[in-house]
C-alpha cells in the first residue's frame, strides 16, 4: 500500500484462454473479477479490460506486443497494483512486474488477501494463514514481513518491509509447523463442541451458496441476528451458527451460515477450510441459495456442486434450492423463472430482502425434515420419570398410555434424538 495512507491505484486484466473458461463469459468472468479487487479494502480500482490470448506466454503470460500495451496504461493511470484472474507462475510473477514496473497479485493471491482482512475467529485466521504459506512457499519472491504482524492483511499487495529476499523455504515449513500445532488444538476445541451439539436433539441446516447470493441475508431474517449481509464478494467468512424456531410452528432447528463459494476457489483454500465447511457434512439439510437474478446463476450453481462434491457431501443429504433476489427479476423475466421452478422439486424461490416466499421455504425444511423422522413404540416404567419428562420437553411424544407397568409412548424423532434418549 502506498505509505501516505491513499488507496492502491489497481487495474484488473481477465485473460481470455480458450478452453479455460469452463464457456463463461468473459465479460462476465472480469466482473467477477473486479468485484473480488473491489471486496479488498485499501483497493482503488482503475478499471479492467478481457485480454485474449491464443496460449499462455511461459514466461510472461502475455506476448511483447501486449506487455508494451499494458506498460503504457500502467504509466498513464499511475498504477500500482495489477490484479489478474487466473494462475501466474512465479516466472511469469516476477517477468511482468520487472516489465511493468508494478507488484502483480494473482487470483488466489487476491482471494487469500480477501479471506485474511475478513477472518474474524481463531480457526479462520490461521487457515488463512496456512493457505498463505502454502501458497508463497512456491513463490518466495517477497519478505515474510506479515507474519509477524498480528492483524491485518497477508503482504501480498504490499506494506513495510516488501523487498525480494533470499527464499528460506525451512523457515516457512517451521512456521507451517507451528501453526498446524495451533490449528489442531482450536480444531480439537472446535470438535469438543460439535461433539455437544451431537447431543442437543436440532437438527443442522446449512445454507451454502456462490458468494454474495444472499445467505448472510436470509439467515439474518430467519434468525434476527446481525451478520455482515452487503452487496460484495465473501461479506461472511467464518461460520455462524444459531438455534431458532422456524416460522410457523416449525422444529427448532441450528441455521448455519457458510462462507460463500467460488469458481476457481484456490486449492489451498478448499484444504484449509475443509474443518471450516465440516459444519456442511455434518448437516441434515443443505439449503443452496442461489442469486436467480444473476446471468451466470446456473454456471455458479455447478461451481457449488463440485466443490460440495469435493468436501465429500452425502448424496443423501437431502437439499433445497432457494432462487433468491426474485425482487431484482422483471415481470418477464419472472414469469419465466416462475414456470422453470415449477418444473423443479426441491426449488423454493424468495426475496430475503422483502420476506417474499419465507413461509414457502420454512414449510418446505419442516417437510424435508420430517423426512428424516419415525415413529416408535417405547415403554416406560414409572420410575424412568426424567427420560418420560424429557420426551415431553422436547415434543416428541404423540400418544400416551399409562398401564399397571408403567407408560407406553408413542414417539416421533429423529436418529439424533434417539441417540441422545438412549445416553440419557
């Protein structure tokens, strides 16, 4: 960052790669791209531009021609900053900022700056850290001034002390090393409590989504709860869990909000997070929310699915899609996401800004759970008052017959109810 405090002057550059693309659009991928630089504070945003390219240059990604090109507009718009969206080998890192005259910061280099400004607990901040590392240990082309910093964000942009200096790869693993020791220990923490949740007879419903779709929002109106809900990439980046009653006389249920997914998540990102999105396994429900409003929404859709996939996600966890920010859809347009719904089950469609479609979706989880309930037949002597009381507390009884032995209890539960019966 520039030492007197003013924000970094960047451009964004989208190389347009053929067969890398996945069929995106490539305005649209750009975007997404100047929406990313946007979410990093301290960025000033100059503009952006696609740049085609036939094949990757090895050692600069682009060709003469176009470096000359870029050199000239870094010069005219005073840059300081190029962010590119897509992988720079460190080769090409280090050629184009000599060429340019500026630092370059990938893809993933900017998501890693993102994840590190917005880390709000323990666990966030030094998987962040851990991604870091393991992303710069292939790198080594800056100094490791960051890590001794206890805030902030992870260096790559810039700050005090950037200078290229001798790569020590020992010391990064040492410091891997430390950290990880850290990390179990929160993740031992972490495992104590949603082993005591295990216990606590709610079922789990994580709402998950490509960013900015809308989930911090949604889970504001179901749960009252404050969390950061803007219009920006990666608002939510540590989980937020909380019980609430579902509208409607429904279940009490824990509602849990997840970091918003992404295409092209870097892979150091997915294994680090992995104990994060573990809230995702555990669930009984996964409601994926979607911005049908979006151009790309079936792409970033897929994007969701595969990376699901990767977590390891049960096929049989039953899911629900939310088409959400139908508030944003024209009459025509409306009408048309209206008869696609209709042919879909499983998809709810609702404005977590106007409340349009709640009570749909709040019927549609009760039903989904419902599903993953059964009746039993229990008997009870007289003296197992506090298991009989329990069954009552928490609403699972219904029916009951008192004989010369004792109860006979006609209950409805779910696998986590009957476990936490039977330890009782």
């Amino acid at each position: 960052m520039p030492s007197d405090g003013a924000d970094t002057r960047a451009w964004v550059l989208h190389p347009d790669i053929p067969n890398q693309d996945k069929g995106r659009d490539p305005s649209r991928a750009l975007e997404e791209a100047v929406s990313l630089a946007h979410a990093l504070p301290g960025i000033d945003v100059r503009g952006g531009s696609v740049v085609r390219l036939t094949r990757p240059h090895p050692g600069m990604l682009f060709g003469k021609g176009k470096v000359t090109e870029l050199k000239a507009l870094a010069e005219a718009e005073e840059l300081e900053l190029v962010l590119i969206d897509g992988p720079v080998t460190p080769v090409q890192q280090r050629n184009l900022e000599k060429a340019l005259g500026v630092k370059l910061l990938d893809r993933t280099g900017l998501i890693l700056e993102i994840f590190s400004d917005r880390a709000a607990t323990r666990e966030g901040v030094l998987q962040v850290e851990m991604a870091a590392l393991s992303y710069q240990r292939t790198r080594l082309v800056r100094a490791w001034t960051h890590l001794e910093r206890q805030r902030g964000g992870l260096g790559f942009v810039g700050g005090p002390g950037e200078t290229q200096i001798e790569a020590d790869r020992r010391a990064i693993d040492e410091q891997l090393v430390r950290l990880r020791r850290q990390l179990e220990k929160v993740v031992k923490t972490r495992s104590l409590h949603r082993e005591a949740r295990a216990k606590v007879p709610f079922p789990i419903v994580a709402l998950v989504g490509y960013t900015n779709a809308g989930k911090s929002t949604l889970f504001n109106h179901l749960t009252g709860a404050e969390v950061m809900a803007k219009d920006m990439l990666f608002a939510t980046l540590d989980p937020t869990m909380r019980k609430i009653n579902l509208p409607g006389g429904g279940p009490e249920v824990i509602l849990s909000d997840t970091v918003g997914f992404i295409s092209d998540l870097p892979t150091e990102l997915v294994a680090s997070f992995r104990a994060t999105l573990e809230e995702v396994t555990a669930a009984d429900l996964i409601c994926h929310v979607r911005d049908i409003s979006h151009p790309e929404s079936e792409e970033q859709a897929r994007d969701v699915t595969e990376i699901l996939d990767s977590l390891g996600v049960a096929k049989t966890t039953p899911q629900i899609e939310v088409w959400n920010k139908i508030d944003l859809l024209d009459a025509d347009t409306r009408q048309v996401v209206d008869n696609r719904a209709a042919r879909h089950e499983n998809v709810q469609l609702l404005s977590a800004v106007t409340g349009e479609g709640m009570q749909a979706l709040s019927d549609a989880i009760v039903a989904a759970l419902a599903g993953k309930t059964q009746e039993e037949t229990l008997q009870l002597g007289f003296e197992a008052g506090r298991q009989r009381a329990w069954l009552f507390e928490k609403g699972l009884v219904e029916e009951e017959e008192q004989g010369e032995d004792g109860y006979t209890l006609t209950v409805r539960w779910n696998d986590k109810q009957k476990a936490q019966f039977a330890g009782l």
